[in-house]
C-alpha cells in the first residue's frame, strides 16, 4: 500500500509563517476579528485587500489612535477613528508585494480600551503568476541550461536557442547539474556536491550569487514552482517542499515507496512526479493521486508542456530509451523519438511548447559524446543540434521567456553613405538619421569620423543629445576632399544601447577639375548703358590650386610668360571692376591664369578667355536711368534723369510724364514706408505742387506718373537734372558680383510731345572686402593708415574721403557711398569707424586673425573699459615765456592689453601751435615695435589716432603732443589745453582733463651778471621786447670807459645762457686785466638802455 502525506500549500504557508495571533478576553475593550488575515499570492507590483472588524465590546466610547504595520508591504485604513460602545468599525488591509516569497507581517491597533495594544497577524505570497509572464514570444529570447564534462568535472552551462553566448555558469571543482529556472528566468536552482554531498543549490542566472538553498544530503531534483515562492526537491525517497529563501522544509509526498522527479504544471494547481519508476499526477497538495503511465522497465523526468495539456517523459525498454509524450490524463501516448538511432532522456519543453530539448546518445560514433537536441514537440520531427562535441552535454531545462528590462535601442539608416565625386577643395554632404527605436530615452555621447576629410554634425542639437524614445536626429556628413581617388571613413556613433557604439560607412571620391577660367560679367556681346563709366568684371575658376588671375583691356596675353606689366593683377577672389570706360567705346576684356608666371596657354587652353562688350551713345534727349551698386540686404536708390528735352518749353511746355521701370523682382523690392508704396520721389526738378502717383503694376514693374496743371500760367518742367529718385531694398540673398538691368518703359512726356528717348541703367550687387580701404583688393598695412586718417581727420572735422570714395575699388563698378566705405572701414561693427578697425586690419595682415568680426570673427581685443588708474593724462610747461613749449602726456603704461586709441585737444589757436606728437617709449634703449599713428589738425584743434597688431608694449607706452608758445604777445595770456574725446581699445572713455599755463611776453632788460663778484670773467644776460643792434659796455667809478662788447643784431628773447649771454673776460679795450673794484655796465638795444653794478675782486 503507497502511504502518501497531503498538505495543503496555502495551509502549509500559514504553517510556516510566524504568526503573533490574538487572545481577546471577554473583558477587552475593542474584540477584533478575524484575528489573523491571509492576503493569498499577489503578482508582484499588484495589490490585493481584505478587511477585519473592531467591535466595541466595552461601556464607553473608545479611539483607535493609529494602526502600524511592522512590514511596509502592509497598508491599513482607516489608521484612526472612534467606536461608540456595541458599535463595529471595519478596516481594510492592502498587501503590495516587491519581492517573490511569503512575507508574514502583524497589525498593531492602539487605542485607549483596556488591554491595548492589540495585536493582528498577518501573511500573504508575493510571486510572478503566470498571466504575468509572456505567453508567447521569439524563443531567441530564451535559454538552455545544461550540464557538461567538458571540464572533467560535471558543470552547468546555459546557451541561447540560437546556439550563441554559451557561458559556463559554474565555474569550480565540485558536480554541479538538474538545473531548473524560477518563473521569471532570473535564478536557476540546481544539484551540488560542492560541501561533500549532494544538496539543493541557488544561483542567479548569470552564475553569480550562489547560495545553499537547504541542508539536505542526498538532495537532488529540484524544481522551482510557477509562483517562485517554493522550491520542491527529492532525497531520494520522499519530495519535499522549501520556500526560496531556504525556510519552511516541509514533507510533500513521503511513504514506503520511492519517490523522486517531481514537475509542476505551469498553472501550479498540479504536479507530476515518479514513483517506484512510474509516472504520478496529482493536485499540488499531494491529494488525488493517480497513476498516470507504466510503459517500460523505467519512467522518468516528466515534464509538463506550458498548456497543462501534455507530459513529456523518458522511459527505457527493452531494447531502447526514448522521449514520450502523453496526455495528462494518460491518453495520446506518442514515442517522439522512436526513429532516432540513439538514447534520448531528459526532455524539457520550449516555454511556447513547441519544441523539446532532450538528451541524445547515439548507438554508432564515439561512444562517449552526448549531445543536446531539439526537437517538434508534436512529433519529434526537426531534431537539430543545440551543443555538440566530443564530451557529454546532457540534461538540458529550457528557460522561460526572459523578461527584457526596459532598454535603449538604436537604429540607423542608412547603414553607409556614398558622398558621390567631389571636386578637391569643395564640399559635398549627405545625411543618416539616428532613430531611439528602444523603450528607454536613447544617448548619444559622441559621433566621430576616422577621416578628417568626413566631418559629422547633427542637425537639430548639440553633442551630446538624448532622444526619447520613438524620436530621431539627422546627422549630416561633410565630405570635403583634399587629394584625388577615393576615400573612405568609418563613423562611430557612441551611444548607451546595447554594443555601446555604431559604425556606420561612408565613402567619396575626389576629383580634380580640368583648370579652367571663364568670364561671367560681362557677357560675350553686352551692350551697356549709355553713361557707363565702370562695370564689374566677374570669373569663374577651377582646377587652379594658385587662385591668382589677371585681365587686361583691348590687349591679349601672351601665351606663356611672364605677367605683363601693365595687366591688372587680382591677387584672389573672382571679381574686378574695369574702369575708364566711355560712350560709344567697345572692347575686348582679356583674362589669364596665373601661378607665378603666366599658366602655359599651349599646355591648358582654357586657362585664358575673353569677351567683348561694348557702351551705349547718349541720344541728344534722354531720361535716363542712373547705373547704381549695393551691398545685399541694404537699401540703394536710383536716380532718373531727364536732359535737353526742355530746351523748347515753349512750344513743348512739359506738364505730365509718365514712364515704367522694369527690376528683376529677385534682386530688388520698392520700398514702402509702412502705409504703402513709397519708393519714387519726385526730384529737385519736378515742382512742388506736382502730383506722384506709383503702383506695381505686376512682378518686375513699377509705374510712375508726374504731373502737374496744364495750364499756360502754372509751372512746368523747365530745367534738366533729377527727375525722379527710386529707392530699392536689395535682396539679402542677392549673390555678390552678379549684374541686372533696371530699364525703362513706356516712357512719355504730355502725350509723346516732345520727344524723349529712355537710357537704361545698370544695377550691380556689391560684394564688400572688408578693411579694404584703398580698394586694391588685398588688406595692407595701408589700408590701416587710410582708416587711422579717417578717425583722426573725423574728431577735427568732416572725415577726409578715403580711396574707395573717389575711385572705383577693384571688386566694384563704381565708387563707394560714404555708408558703403564705412561699412568696408568698420571690420569690428562697433561703434562706427575707429581705430580699433585700424588695428584690426593689421592683425589680419599679419595674419593674428583669420577674419574681421565683420566676416564672422571673434572680437580680436577687450572692449571693456579700463579703470581709473589704468591711464594718466598730466601736462607740463617749462617756461611761461613766449616760445615756451607746452607738452600733454597719456600716459597707459598701466594697461597690459593696449591696441589702439584716441585722443583729441583743444587749444587756444591764438596762443599755442602744435609741434610734434609721437607715441614714446620711457626706456629709450629698448627697440620699440612702434604702432602706427596719424593726426590731424583743426582750427583749435589737434586728434591722434594710434592702432598696433600686438599689445603696445604696456609698461612703458606713452603719447606726447608738444606745443609751441607765441611769440608775439603784448601782455600776459592765461589759457588751457583740454582733452574732449579719449578712446582707449573700444572703449569711449569720459574725462575732463584740463592743463592750464599762462604766457608772458618778452620786455627790454639788464639782468644780474654772473658770477658776481668775479675773476677774472663774467657772462651778462639781458632780454629784448623788440630786435635790435646790441652793445654793452664797461665803465670805470669814474665814469672812464674801460670796453665796449658788440653783440650786433640779436632778435625778441632772452640771451641768459653762457652761449647767448654778454662775456667780459675782465680786461680793458688795451687787453689789460682790471683791477679790483666796482664796474657799471650798460646795455644799448635800440633807443633802449639801462645800467648796472658789478664788483671785481682779486
């Protein structure tokens, strides 16, 4: 007879739990019940309630001040209340599982009753119920565990299905096998003699974190329930039943028979297990036992299929041992394995039932090797090789679908770019796109190339960038070849999804275009205007690594050469302007490729080209459409004149025009003023009380009346000149060098009385060289001193012009407008033009900067103020006489950071005249990298400008401006010299700085001779108001005249100095020493003379 022990599980888990339960006394204030609560098995990140009563059982009122829980996965509510007596409050409990297992916990109520606190026990099952694992899924996302002596010891290997990343889990001396995976593929429970005997082990599924599950000898067969709480073993005769964490051992099924291989249903509402070499079912409990199969020597290994409807098991016959199938109530016995020459054990399904795993010992071969198979589960059909070799590889358990954690994940396309064929020195650029296709944000920490030729850039954000997930970012590549062939750069994008990088390919090829040079502007046979006196002269080159060209007017170049000496040289840049042009000329413009010396035009016949165009005769009457040039995205106008048609006003008397200017509307836009149309003016001309009227009459056309009273006595266009002025907004796009005609149309005077015929003009797209002052087209040390002189010429008056005012530039038609040469001028756009701009162009000819801040620089100097100590401004006056000279100092020694600055003072014109200004250094002997500077003079006025590439030497920097002291004064002058504008870098600084000095003049008069008393010489000064012939002379007490020393002609000052004073060596006019005694001495200036005493003394 089978003796068998049936245990409930759920009744088991209370069992196991550590319950804290109530003993209320008839005489307790509050009777709470049930005393303990069983919240049965929760999925984990699920919750479920139930609800227990407070009675009030005592005479008077009693407050449940809190309820408490000693495990936080408990929750109660109300936690505080009040009960009248007889009456019954409920509460309900909520259990919140985080972790697989039982956890007990208790309810601690306090109130005020007698016998408080009071106490609830409680307990419930956290777990992964099977709804919550995936019921189907890719069973790429699964793996087998396996057992192999590869290693000479028996060790527990896991391999994905698709036989990759096989890894050893095990990894140590001891036999490790039968492993089985919890729920939710996270640990796998297995066999171990690791301490000597066989026990029941756990380990995580990467093989860390082992652990002794129960101290069983001779444990073996485990098998890991569904709800992952428990953990059924054998020792060989009974099964036994523990919780994951090691505690709770109970007796499942246990009696005189052998009992051993127990499975779980998938569901856990059934096991299967082997008794006595047979198959039994029955409920988890152990009830309801039944004998299942008997259908050979020996049964083992059933394993449920993940529907409950199927067992597998391996039996052994007579002659063979195979992998069955049956129903699990034993119908539908199915041999899977009946046709393979081999022994098969050990099967173990796919979590979606579609295959078996199994053991495989061929009957043929190496008689050692066992292999790991899988099979069709229906049929046994479609064995493949899972783990193969030379050794034993048995015992496989197929894992549950694992469930991924939430991930980044990228996606790239495409996978490579081809950037086609490029030119060297040009750029082409395609784009791949990066897509967040994973469940958590995707980051992108860097993208780089291995080619310096293929630079990456995403489009919409900065490096580094996250994207959620669903989103993209465009990445653009860049391919700009410096060599001919083909190229090829790998590009890593780093990221923090799966690999942890990407490399995507991409390739190019550069090319070396033919070297060519063609004429854009002018066309080959353009007529211009009439009244052209310049036009642009545009080209396009390739395949010239130099860069250099140069034209020539009506003359061709020869074919190899040197550069003529009178062609016009364009150091870079494809635009030049041709001057000198007349009415009615024509001519032909030649331009040549130059590396050096001319490009062989035998050797590249393309390096030469010309065109031929020619200008337009003014007609004896015109109105005429002045030819104008603008910079993009500024404002120009155009002038249309009207000439000699009014020279017959009276029979002709002009009172109505009427006329249409035709644009290209891509290029140009009518100005509005807000309220509308506001781009035509009428001229100095036109009279005031005329009437304009103007509309755009379609894209391209502004119509324009004029008109005025027709009758006899009221005005009439009498005079030639402006007749209209038409304002144009220029396109920011508009490319630079590129011409466009603006023509007139439908052009009448009254009603074609008197005739008019109309010119049209020219509108060229100025492309501005910034810091090009003189309009060379290169940036010179020369263009820095044309802007020093016009800052210092503009802070005493009107800014003289610079060169790109009077004379056409070489990369425009036409001379510049005052606001166009400032915008050449002001490279740093600060402040207008100063002579930080000066300072500017020189660092760019040195080549400090690469671009003006104009151009898309960075600022080259500080343009914060410097503090109050950072320079001096004193004064010094070494004489009050006339003449004197009177020196102002700035002093910015204490500036370590000094480019450039500015400096006005005003004077009395009347009392001083500058005479020198210079930038000094105080240490003299140290060789001065001097900046350069300019001044300029107006009435009571004197400005300097100063600009340098590199920091002027701060220690020891200073400006000195000398003034001379008039001469002819009639009496004594006070005045001051005072500073009205100070910049220093961009720094406009305020400063009241005034040195006063006073002037007086010169007067007729004998000074004290010196030394005195003396011996044997003496020196006597005087001082002349007016020129005149000078003599002194000596004279005894006695009145005798003892020498007479003429001076002759000496002009207005003071002689006091030994090498302009009077000298008297003490002798008489017989060249005999004096004697000792008093002498007087007279001066005689003119009609002027005085006298004075001196002493003698031996």
């Amino acid at each position: 007879m089978r003796y068998m022990t049936h245990i409930n599980l759920r009744t088991a888990a209370l069992v196991m739990a550590v319950w804290v339960v109530l003993a209320s006394a008839q005489t307790d204030a509050i009777v709470v019940s049930p005393v303990s609560l069983d919240l049965g098995v929760v999925e984990i990140g699920q919750a479920s309630t139930a609800q227990f009563t407070v009675e009030n059982t005592a005479g008077s009122t009693v407050t449940v001040e809190d309820i408490t829980s000693d495990n936080p996965r408990y929750s109660a509510g109300p936690t505080s209340f009040a009960i009248d007596p007889g009456l019954v409050q409920v509460v309900t409990i909520t259990f919140s599982p985080d972790t697989v297992g039982w956890h007990p916990g208790a309810l601690t109520l306090t109130h005020d009753g007698v016998g408080a606190p009071t106490t609830l026990g409680l307990t419930g099952f956290g777990a992964f119920l099977q709804p919550s694992l995936p019921p189907s899924g890719d069973l790429l996302d699964t793996r087998v565990a396996y057992i192999s002596e590869r290693d000479g010891n028996q060790e527990i290997y896991a391999i994905n299905y698709d036989g990759t990343g096989e890894t050893n889990l095990t990894q140590d001396s001891a036999n490790d096998r039968a492993a089985s995976w919890s729920p939710e593929g996270s640990q796998i429970a297995f066999e171990s003699d690791k301490d000597g005997v066989w026990q029941i082990w756990v380990m995580d599924a990467d093989g860390g974190g082992r652990r002794l599950l129960v101290d069983t000898p001779g444990a073996e067969g485990a098998a890991w329930s569904p709800y992952g709480g428990l953990i059924a073993f054998s020792d060989g005769s009974d099964i036994y039943v523990v919780r994951a964490d090691g505690t709770g051992l109970i007796t499942l099924i246990g009696g005189p028979a052998t009992d051993r291989g127990i499975a779980w249903s998938r569901d856990g509402t059934r096991i299967a297990w082997v008794s006595d070499d047979d198959i039994w079912v029955g409920n988890a409990d152990g009830s309801d036992a039944a004998l299942l199969v008997d259908t050979g020597i020996q049964d083992s290994g059933p394993e449920w299929s993940p529907d409950g409807q199927w067992i597998a098991f391996s039996t052994i016959t007579s002659s063979a041992r195979d992998i069955y199938r049956v129903q699990a109530d034993g119908a539908g016995l199915t041999n899977l394995t009946s046709s393979d020459d081999a022994l098969c054990w050990h099967g173990s399904w796919s979590p979606d039932g579609t295959r078996i795993a199994y053991s495989r010992w061929p009957f043929s071969g190496d008689t050692g090797a066992i292999d790991v198979y899988t099979m069709n589960a229906t049929d046994g059909s479609d064995a493949i090789p899972l783990v193969g070799g030379a050794t034993k590889d048995e015992g496989p358990a197929w894992s549950p679908f694992l469930l991924v954690e939430p991930a980044p994940n990228i996606s790239v396309a495409p996978p490579d770019l081809d950037l086609g064929s490029v030119a060297v020195g040009s750029s082409a650029t395609a784009s791949f796109t990066i897509t967040s296709s994973g469940e958590l944000a995707l980051s992108v920490s860097d993208i780089t190339s291995d080619n310096a030729v293929f630079t990456v850039a995403p489009d919409a954000q900065p490096l580094p960038f996250d994207l959620a997930p669903g989103s993209d970012e465009t990445v653009t590549v860049t391919f700009t070849p410096t060599v001919e062939g083909a190229q090829t750069a790998n590009i890593t994008i780093t990221h923090n999804a799966g690999s942890g990088s990407t490399v995507i390919t991409a390739i190019g090829t550069g090319t070396v275009s033919p070297t060519a040079v063609a004429i854009t502007a002018p066309t080959d046979g353009q007529a211009l205007p009439p009244g052209t006196t310049a036009t642009g002269l545009a080209v396009d080159i390739a395949g010239h690594s130099a860069g250099t060209w140069a034209w020539m007017l009506d003359t061709p170049f020869p074919a190899t050469g040197v550069v003529p000496q009178d062609a016009n040289d364009v150091a870079a840049g494809a635009l030049a302007a041709i001057g000198g042009l007349v009415d009615g000329a024509s001519h032909t413009v030649h331009v040549a490729l130059v590396d050096g010396d001319l490009v062989d035009a035998g050797a590249v016949p393309a390096s030469r080209d010309s065109a031929s165009f020619t200008v337009g005769i003014l007609p004896p009457d015109y109105v005429r459409v002045v030819s104008q040039q603008g910079a993009p995205a500024t404002t120009i106008t155009v002038p249309v004149l009207i000439y000699d048609v009014t020279a017959d006003v009276q029979n002709d008397r002009v009172t109505a025009v009427d006329l249409d200017l035709l644009y290209d509307e891509s290029v140009l836009t009518p100005t509005s003023d807000g309220g509308g149309l506001a781009a035509a003016s009428p001229g100095v001309i036109v009279p005031a009380d005329w009437s304009l009227q103007q509309n755009i009459a379609s894209p391209g056309r502004l119509s324009v009346s004029l008109a005025g009273d027709a009758a006899p006595a009221e005005p009439a266009l009498d005079a030639e000149g402006v007749l209209l002025e038409i304002s144009f907004d220029v396109s920011a796009s508009a490319v630079a060098g590129t011409s466009t005609p603006i023509e007139l149309g439908a052009l009448q005077l009254n009603e074609g009385s008197p005739s008019a015929t109309g010119v049209d003009g020219l509108f060229t797209v100025l492309s501005i060289m910034y810091g090009d002052a003189t309009g060379n087209g290169a940036i010179a040390a020369f263009d820095a001193s044309w802007v020093l002189r016009y800052v210092s010429s503009g802070l005493v008056g009107e800014p003289d012009l610079l060169p790109i005012e009077t004379s056409a530039p070489v990369w425009a038609p036409l001379p510049l407008t005052r606001d166009e040469a400032v915008q050449v001028a002001d490279v740093d756009t600060v402040d207008g033009v100063t002579s930080m701009d000066a300072t500017d162009i020189l660092r760019k000819r040195v080549g400090i900067i690469d671009l003006f801040v104009a151009e898309g620089g960075a600022p080259s100097a500080p343009s914060a103020a410097p503090g109050v100590v950072a320079y001096d401004l004193r004064g010094l006056a070494l004489s009050e006489r006339p003449g004197a000279r009177v020196t102002v100092i700035l002093d910015a020694s204490a500036m370590a950071d000094l480019h450039a600055g500015e400096l006005v003072l005003d004077f009395d014109p009347s009392l001083l005249r500058p005479v020198d200004a210079a930038l000094r250094r105080l240490d003299a002997r140290v060789a001065a990298r001097r900046p350069l500077l300019t001044q300029s003079e107006g009435d009571g006025r004197i400005a300097l400008a100063f600009a340098s590439a590199r920091p002027i030497e701060a220690s020891d920097a200073l400006i000195e401006v000398a003034f001379e002291a008039t001469r002819d004064i009639p009496h004594a002058r006070e005045s001051a010299i005072r500073a009205s504008h100070l910049r220093l870098n961009r720094s406009l600084i305020e400063t009241d700085f005034a040195f006063p000095f006073r002037i007086e003049p010169y007067r007729n008069r004998l000074m004290a001779n010196y030394p005195n008393p003396f011996n044997p010489e003496t020196w006597i000064p005087f001082e002349l108001a007016e020129s005149a012939d000078v003599t002194i002379r000596v004279y005894g007490v006695d009145g005798g005249l003892v020498r007479t020393l003429e001076l002759g002609a000496r002009s207005v000052g003071e002689y006091t100095t030994r090498g302009d004073a009077a000298y008297w060596d003490g002798r008489n006019a017989a060249g005999e020493a004096v004697a000792s005694g008093v002498y007087i001495y007279e001066l005689i200036a003119g009609d002027y003379h005085t006298l004075r005493r001196m002493v003698v003394m031996k």
